[in-house]
C-alpha cells in the first residue's frame, strides 16, 4: 500500500486513513512524513507565529494530534480528513498553551532588562524573516494540496479541476446566478443529501425554486457542481480563488 500511495495522487485521502485504520502502519508513515507541512500550518494558525517543526514544542503537540486523528476519523460525520485533523490539532495545540501559561514566567529573573530587550529584538527579526517564507511556502503548498483534494472530489461527479475554466459561464451576471442555484442546493437539506448521494443535480426539481431556467441550469450544470463541491468541503484557498462563492 505505501509504494501505491507514494506513486499515485489519485488515491483519495480518506482511503489512505482508512488504511492506516485497518493496520497498514507504512500508509501511517506516509500520512504523518507527508502532511508535516499542514501540521506546522494549523499549529502556526493557532499560536500566531511561525511554528518550527525542529524547535518547538507545540509542532510535537499537533504531530501527535493528527496521528491521533488518523485513528478516530469518520467519514460518516460528513466532515473531510484534513477538516477534523485541524480541529483536532486546534483543541490539542490550545489545551497544551493553557496548561503551560499556568508554569511559565513572562520574564527571566536571573535576566536584566537590557539583556532581555536585546535579545527580543534579535528574535524578533529573525521571526519575522523566518514567518514570511514560511507563510510563503505553506500557502503554495496547503493551496497544491486542496487543488489535488477537490480534483478527487470533482471525480466523484465526472468532473475534473483542469476543466472548470471551460465549463465556467463566460459573463458575469450568469455566473453569479450559477453560484445562487449551488448556494440553494447546499442549504436545502433535501437537494443537498440528493446530489450528495446521487453525485447529480435535481433540475427538475430545482427550476420551480430559483429564478434561472431549466436550459439554464442545464447549460451551467457542470458549474453548479463544481462550486456545489466547494461549499461541501474545507477548502480555504480555494473558495478565496472562486470570488464570492461564500456572498
């Protein structure tokens, strides 16, 4: 299992978990060797800094909350992998920063002021030199992996991500009126579990409730399911790049 993991980007992540929940411990090893990189985001999220996955604390902490989370995920409560991970590390990171607040002293008392002032300088600069290449490298990384994420979910409906720019309404007023109908769709909880399960939309049904038209809908089909796929899942970058999917 972990030659075909390492070898092929298809393989959904969440088969990759339920691998690892059936006893395959090198498909372990290659979740936590290769998400390391959104470890190090989600916990830097939570801290409010630059996180050093060989220097602090806290990285440890959220490198055993996402193993932990390997082991308790569900896909039956309707959240992504990545999605309860970063909840979990959150809780975790955020249990640990309380109970160290409680033992740790804001200031040295073997330490002058000046001493103290200097060497808050020095770490700041470099802190901030460090986070900027930091946030660097994880937004184009996280951003790689939710584009490989949605492209397995976008498979689901006979759709692909290199195709989204063709099958995208050319003007401006269509595509917002698209993104009405996916919005509608996603918050009818009935339409929604519909195109959950069946992986297609309900146009007949749908028509009497929006103010687009049946050829309409039909034309802009693949588009609906599209941003239908977004509102379904976690994917921060992405709903960023397809303006107004959250208006």
């Amino acid at each position: 299992m972990l030659q075909r993991l390492k070898n092929s980007k298809d393989v959904p992540l969440e088969e990759q978990v339920r691998a690892v929940q059936h006893g395959d411990e090198d498909a372990r090893h290659h979740l936590l060797s290769s998400y390391q990189p959104f470890i190090a985001t989600s916990v830097s999220k939570v801290c409010k800094r630059y996180i050093d996955p060989e220097r602090d604390d806290e990285f440890s902490v959220g490198f055993m909350a996402f193993n932990e989370a390997i082991d308790s995920y569900s896909e039956e409560k309707g959240s992504s992998f990545l999605t309860f991970a970063r909840l979990v590390i959150t809780r975790k990171v955020i249990d640990y920063i309380r109970k160290e607040s409680v033992d740790v002293t804001t200031v040295s008392l073997d330490q002058s002021d000046g001493e103290e002032e200097q060497t808050n300088a020095a770490d700041w600069r470099l802190s901030q030199v460090s986070k900027d290449v930091f946030e660097e490298d994880q937004a184009t990384w996280y951003r790689q992996m939710e584009i490989e994420e949605y492209n397995r979910k976008l498979k689901d409906y006979k759709l692909s991500f290199s195709e989204l720019v063709s099958v995208s309404p050319k003007h401006q007023d269509a595509k917002e009126s698209a993104k009405e109908v996916a919005r509608f769709v996603y918050e009818n909880e009935e339409f929604r579990e519909y195109v959950l399960t069946k992986k297609r939309l309900p146009i007949k049904r749908i028509e009497p409730h929006v103010n687009v038209s049946k050829k309409t809908i039909e034309r802009n089909r693949k588009y609906i399911l599209a941003v239908f796929v977004l509102l379904t899942e976690d994917f921060t970058y992405l709903k960023e790049y397809v303006q107004g999917v959250n208006e």
